[in-house]
C-alpha cells in the first residue's frame, strides 16, 4: 500500500465520520503494521500543514467536517482581523474580532472555527490553534520606557507592540528606526519580546524608509564573499570551448532594444525577410551556462527567485559581474545565449521554429526612445530597414493576438523620476511606445513557442499560467457595469474580455471598467501544470527571455539545453516535475513579495514627493471606494491619496459595495469609482506612505 497525503485524504472523507485516535484510523483504513510508523508520521505532518486537525484527546479529523478553515490572517490596526481560506474556491474571508484572535499576528497561518455569519455572505469565527509563525521580524519605531524599549511596527497591521529589554536595545535612540527578531511570540498575559538586530536610523530619513521596507520583507540586498567569488570565477572564465558546440549567429545583425537606465541585456533581436515572410531571431543570455545547477549562485538564485526594481534601483538576482557583465548582450562582444529561430509568412502566421544553443555579437545598444524616434522620423540609420520590417512583424503578431483572445488592458502605470541627490523630480505616467510594443510582442512569440516546442515533445516545463476568473466576481463585475448597458457571459472567455475592452475605449468609462475588470482577473502565476493563459488567450506559454533577472527563466533554459537533442525519460519527469513544483511555488511567492516592495517604494517616494504640496489643490479621479472613504490619483502628478468618509462633514455616507459608491442619506450626494473630484493634500503620514486628501465642494 502506496501511503500519500492523496491518498489518505480520500480514503478519509470516504469512511471516517468522526475525528479519531491514530490507532484507530490506522486501523479504519486498513494500513498494514509495517507502515504504521510512516503512516503516523505522515498524519503529523499533515496536521502541521492544516490539512488535518488535532481536537482533544489526540484525535485527528478534516477540517471541513468540524467547521473549521484554515488560512493566512491578515491584521487590522484596530486588532481585529480577516482569515483568508487555503484553496477553497469562493469562500469568504472570515472576520475575526479582536477578543477571538487568540494572541495571533498579522500573515501568521492559522485555523478558525466558523461560528456565525455577521450578516449573508460574511462569516466570523475565532482562531482555535496557530499553525506557523509567519512573522520573525520587524522594522519599527523604537521608544525608550526606563531601561527597556517597545517598538512600534512601522506597518499598522501588526497590532502587537514589541517589548524589548534592555540589554537588547543594541545602543537604539528613542525615535529611530530600528529592524527587530522577535523572540518570544505573545501570549494572552505577556506581549512579543524581542531584540534590536539593526539600527537603520532616523525616521525622517528617506533612505532609512527604504531600508526598512527592505528589512520589512527579509530581502538580502548583498552577496555574500562567497558568491561574489564564485560569480567572478565563473564570469572569467573562457568561454572558448563551448562555442564549437553552439550556432554561431555573429555575423548575424543582432542589437538590443531596452530602458534608459537598463544595464543586464538579455535579450537581443535579429530579422530577416524571405519572399514567403520573416525569419525572428530572439536570442537570450545564456545564464544557465554560468549559473550551474546545485552551485552556491543557483541556491542564492533560487532563494531570491526574481530581481527587484523598485523607483531608484535594483536588487539583482544575480551579482553585477554575472548580471551587469560575463550574461549581459553587450554590444560589440561576444555572448552565449539560447535562441529562438522563428518563421512567420507574411501575414505573421507561425511556419516553424527551432531552438539552439548559440553565440552572438550584438552590433548595438538601442534605447526604446531611440527606436521609437528612428520609426517616426524615418531617418538616416543604417538599422532602420530592420526596424521598420521589425515593427511591420509586430504590429501583425499583435492584430492577430488580440483576434485571438488576448486581452488589452489600459491602465497606466506611474514612472517616478529622481534626482542626482536622490530626490524625487518629478512623477509621470509611464511611457508605451511603439518600441515597447516591438519587444513585447517578440518576446511574447518566443515564450509562446518554447512552451509549444516543449509541450509537443512531452517535456515537463515550468509554465506562466492565468486563470479563468471565478464566475462570482463575473457576476459582481456585470452588476456595476450594467448601469453602462455593458455585460459579459457566462462561462466568460478571454475574446469576451477585449470585446468588452475595445467596446469602451474612447468613452468616459474607459479607465473604471479597465480598472474594475483587472481586479476581477487571478494572478498570474508559475506552475508545473499546464492550464494555459487565459489573458493572453495562449494554450502553452513560459517565460523564457528574462533568466538574468527570472529564476523560472533559468530553469526553463537548463530543460531546453538538456533535452535538445534527446527525449526526455518517464523516470526522468517524475523527478522534473517534483522540482518544478518547488520552482513554481518559491518563484509565485518571491514574484509576489517583489510586487509588493515596488508597491511600497513607490508609495513612499510618492509620499515623500507630496510633502512640500500640503495646502494645494489638484483635480483627480476617484480609483477605489471602500466604507472608510476613497482612493483618488491625482491628474497633474500622478499619485494617489485617500479622501476618509469621516473628513466630509456634510451628511452620513452609505457605502453600496456592488456599485462602489458612498452616497449621502440626506443630500444624495455620491462619489463612485471613475468620479472627477476637486480635493486639497491636507497631510501627508510618511510613515504609513500615505497622502490624505479632502475633497472640495
């Protein structure tokens, strides 16, 4: 008998009614006394992960069957808090009240009994057991009582003050910043206590908010001796005798096309036209040569899993020697790099495609500024027939990808500008031209056809997946668009999707539906399986172009180079697969964490910027309305702040949830998302990164 949690569960909710002893279930499922110690420890660990439950008297049952959920707790200032379910498609979060969070934290996992619904739809409950302690440390205020210390988290969500004794200040001033571990985690009679690791400084530096939105995440900003050495060994090394192995694309015209400020190239481009089409060469850096799996770097990679670019920086994945220099396409020298050969007829229809292990030369470094400048102009340049045939290839690949069901959000994204004193100068909505359409839709064709190529050849790959929404939020998303005579079906697919997008472009609802509709979609994740793209309308797709800054990227690169040539063995999948799985949930976690860094550095700076504008007025559009007020970003600068329902004093303001709207019971005045307002900065709480706004009448 083959034991594995599956299995387990299954034979479980087929013929155990109630929460038994060890023993007993042992002997309820028949498990043969040789296993009985592997079955034992297999319900441990079980239990540990929430997937069973331990009541008194040392029996074991599901949680589903008991009323119980379990999940990660997001906290409240106020000290209450939501647990949001594991896996459980459409359930509600589960409200959990300040008395009942059984000395919890913010993010730590945790099961809750469900006892009551507040109101339809809203369940509550209390927390019955902590599984995992997600918080080890944190960055706060330090404030000096007598001896000792407490320290105020910096995030509000962690409600919890952190007690730390004296001898454990490490030399911290009262009003600094200051990175924590806490020791002991509370307690109904005792709170956390903790020790100083870091003193980061005064609050009203800048710099010091930075770091601690670092220290904050637990992200490793340097690299160790080790790795430093290890990167610059391997970096130095000649690439020689690998070349005779690889096709050689030197002579080929190959250049990059990136930011102002980028420095790790990894992609480069190549073109040639036929009488039938074109012939796309994207050749990436070939990072899998240097980066050797099991190696010091690999780890290191793996752990970090993505590069972090936030407003005025980067934090590699890799070391600058790798990154910056030994990987990055450098114009006029010679670089390792995987390539996808692609054909396309002339109507960018896909003929045929093939993979190689390759060097090339790229002959030049190009801006997208620069591109986009030499498209409009038409100017004298010896790459601009290139370019031009390269942007008639693209913007053919991206007529066809929207006929297909890819989905064409317009939301803008904010760009933030600094100083050579580290000052915020200016912030604007990021820019998208025609160049940045080039690259996309080349590197989105490469992706598409490495993930087919591996599919068709039965090879396990890590794949970028995307979801089909939950008809639930379908249904939420038809009730606010209905007032605009806008609906989607049900089941919905992603042509529906930019059929909807394309139906409002132009109209006044542009911007709310586009915003609405995003936030109905999943999150794009990595994954062993293979579900496709719902967003791109793609049935196969990977990321294959980014392995300097992508760790899913690298491993992709080391699949394909390993089963090039040959076929990839069952026994050989079984053990892939189980990799990829490993891949997949460290890169969705590190990926989400990265999202939520650029988030908060961008606040702050945002933050930071407003700061000598408290008392002026800007006009904005309302983004978010929630019962505490709403967001509005503001047109002339592009940032955004929170209007609190308590600032406007003319009337009780209801919120209606379905239609995002607050509006007044006496006057009828409403503020919807989408809404035009007139509002004042009337303060800015750099510790909380926040711009409180009032709005004019």
């Amino acid at each position: 008998m083959k034991l594995t949690e599956k299995k387990i569960l299954s034979m479980m909710k087929k013929k155990v009614a109630r929460p038994m002893k060890v023993a007993e279930l042992s002997r309820q499922l028949g498990v043969p006394e040789t296993q009985k110690r592997e079955f034992r420890s297999l319900i441990k660990e079980m239990t540990g992960e929430g997937t069973l439950i331990k009541i008194r008297g040392g029996r074991y049952g599901l949680p589903d069957e008991m009323n119980l959920v379990t999940g990660k707790l997001q906290g409240h200032p106020n000290g209450f808090g939501f647990v949001v379910p594991d896996n459980q498609q459409g359930q509600d979060d589960i409200y959990v009240n300040r008395r009942h969070m059984n000395e919890a934290m913010h993010k730590d996992y945790v099961v809750v009994r469900v006892e009551s619904e507040r109101e339809p739809g809203k369940p509550q409950g209390r927390v019955i057991r902590i599984l995992q302690r997600n918080t080890t440390h944190i960055v706060g205020t330090y404030e000096t009582f007598g001896r000792d210390g407490w320290v105020i988290p910096t995030e509000s969500k962690y409600f919890h003050d952190v007690f730390v004794p004296g001898k454990n200040r490490k030399g911290a001033k009262n009003g600094q910043i200051v990175h924590v571990e806490i020791e002991t985690f509370p307690t109904r009679h005792k709170p956390p206590i903790g020790k100083v690791m870091e003193v980061l400084g005064s609050s009203n530096d800048p710099n010091v908010e930075i770091q601690s939105i670092f220290r904050k995440h637990g992200v490793r900003q340097s690299f160790s001796p080790e790795l430093l050495n290890e990167a610059r060994d391997i970096g130095a090394t000649d690439p020689a005798e690998s070349l005779k192995e690889r096709k050689d694309f030197t002579k080929l015209l190959t250049f990059t096309i990136d930011g102002e400020r980028a420095k790790d190239f990894d992609d480069a481009v190549s073109l040639e036209r036929f009488e039938e089409g074109y012939r796309l060469g994207v050749h990436i850096a070939d990072v899998s040569h240097f980066v050797r799996e099991n190696s010091l770097l690999d780890q290191e990679a793996f752990e970090r899993a993505t590069s972090i670019y936030y407003a005025d920086g980067v934090i590699p994945m890799l070391p600058v020697s790798l990154s910056n220099e030994a990987c990055s396409l450098k114009p006029n020298e010679p670089r390792l790099t995987v390539s996808a050969i692609m054909d396309f007829d002339s109507n960018a229809n896909f003929l045929a495609g093939t993979l190689h292990s390759s060097v090339i030369k790229s002959q030049r470094r190009f801006t997208y500024n620069e591109v986009h400048q030499l498209l409009e102009e038409k100017g004298d340049d010896p790459f601009l027939q290139t370019l031009a045939d390269m942007h008639q290839l693209s913007q053919l690949l991206r007529k066809k990808r929207f006929q297909h069901g890819s989905v064409d959000f317009q939301v803008p994204e904010s760009e933030i500008h600094m100083d050579s004193a580290g000052q915020v100068k200016h912030i604007s909505v990021s820019e998208h031209n025609s160049a940045h359409e080039l690259i996309e839709e080349f590197m989105l064709a490469a992706n598409q056809f490495v993930a087919l190529n591996l599919h068709e050849r039965s090879i396990p790959s890590i794949h970028r997946i995307h979801e089909a929404p939950d008809p639930d939020r379908i249904i939420g998303f038809n009730e606010f668009v209905d007032s605009f005579k806008l609906r989607l079906p049900s089941p919905v697919r992603s042509n529906d999707l930019q059929n909807l997008v394309q139906k409002v472009k132009g109209r006044t609802e542009e911007r709310v539906v586009n915003t609405l509709l995003l936030r109905t979609m999943k999150k794009a994740r990595y994954s062993e399986a293979d579900p496709g793209h719902f967003c791109l309308g793609f049935p196969h797709y990977a990321h294959f172009t980014s392995p300097i800054r992508r760790y899913p990227d690298l491993i992709l690169h080391r699949i394909i180079k390993k089963y090039m040539k040959r076929k990839c063995p069952q026994k050989e999948k079984k053990a892939l697969l189980s990799k990829l799985a490993e891949v997949s949930e460290q890169s969705t976690h590190m990926e989400i964490k990265a999202m939520s860094i650029e988030r908060e550095v961008t606040d702050l700076r945002g933050a930071q910027f407003m700061v000598d504008k408290i008392g002026k007025t800007f006009h904005g559009v309302i983004t978010g309305v929630t019962g505490f007020g709403f967001f509005v970003e503001l047109q002339e600068v592009f940032v955004e702040g929170l209007v609190r329902v308590s600032s406007i004093t003319d009337d009780y303001y209801l919120f209606i949830e379905t239609e995002h709207r607050l509006i007044g019971q006496r006057r009828h005045r409403s503020f919807q998302i989408g809404d035009k307002v007139n509002v004042r900065v009337s303060d800015v709480d750099l510790g909380q990164k926040r711009i409180n706004l009032v709005v004019l009448a």
